[in-house]
C-alpha cells in the first residue's frame, strides 16, 4: 500500500471535517484486520474493547492512549502520549480510550477477530 496516498484519500473524502473521524480497511482476511484511521484534533474515542489482541501504530499527530483496567493501575492513571512513528500493543479484551491531542492518523491492526470483534458502538464521539 502507498500509506501517503492513502492517508490523503481518507482526509480528502470530507467525512473527516463532518464527524471528526473517518477510516479504511486496507486489509482484512481470516484472522487479521488492518484499518488505516484519521482523527480530527479533540475526538475521543471512550472506553471500549476489542476481543482480539491490537496494535495501534500512529503515523501522524498525537494520541492520548489509556488503558482502563485495573491490572495496568500506571497506564490508567497516566495515558500514554502516542506519537507519530510510536506504537502500543495491547492484549485482548482490555477496555481502553484514547483522545486525539492534534489531527492524527493511525494504523489499527487486529490480530484473530471474528467478523464482529471490534465495535465502537455509540460511545465515540467528537
């Protein structure tokens, strides 16, 4: 994939500006699942979880990235500033958030989900 043209595709398409965020599936298949993601600056994604382990690769901007679990008390207490070219893993069912500090993009990948393992249901918001 041509990642820059890509992430020019998806901040063009005007969904951005609308609803604060917009993403693309570039490739999914049994068992994993990559979404590119574009956040406009102050979106929050609220607590949520996916079933399946996930990787979150930030390719611009900045993301506050919290996890809300309490065997990962640091981690709650004090989000993880995620920059571009930075990325955090995490395991399978932990709840977690994250809040866009500057319009950001990033890399969503989720390893062994089942069709409907990752919803964000109506907790997003702008």
């Amino acid at each position: 994939f041509d990642l820059v043209r890509a992430v020019q595709d998806l901040k063009s398409e005007g969904i951005l500006e609308r609803d604060g965020h917009n993403a693309i599936i570039l490739h999914k298949e049994a068992g994993l699942k990559v979404v590119l993601v574009a956040l406009r600056k102050g979106y929050r994604l609220y607590p949520h979880k996916a079933e399946v382990p996930i990787i979150v690769h930030v390719l611009e901007g900045e993301i506050q990235f919290g996890v809300k679990d309490e065997t990962v008390q640091a981690a709650r207490e004090n989000p993880l500033a995620l920059r571009a070219n930075m990325l955090v893993t995490l395991h399978a069912g932990l709840v977690h958030e994250l809040h866009a500090v500057e319009n950001s993009v990033f890399l969503l990948t989720m390893a062994g989900f089942a069709e409907r393992s990752f919803d964000a249901g109506p907790n997003s918001a702008r």
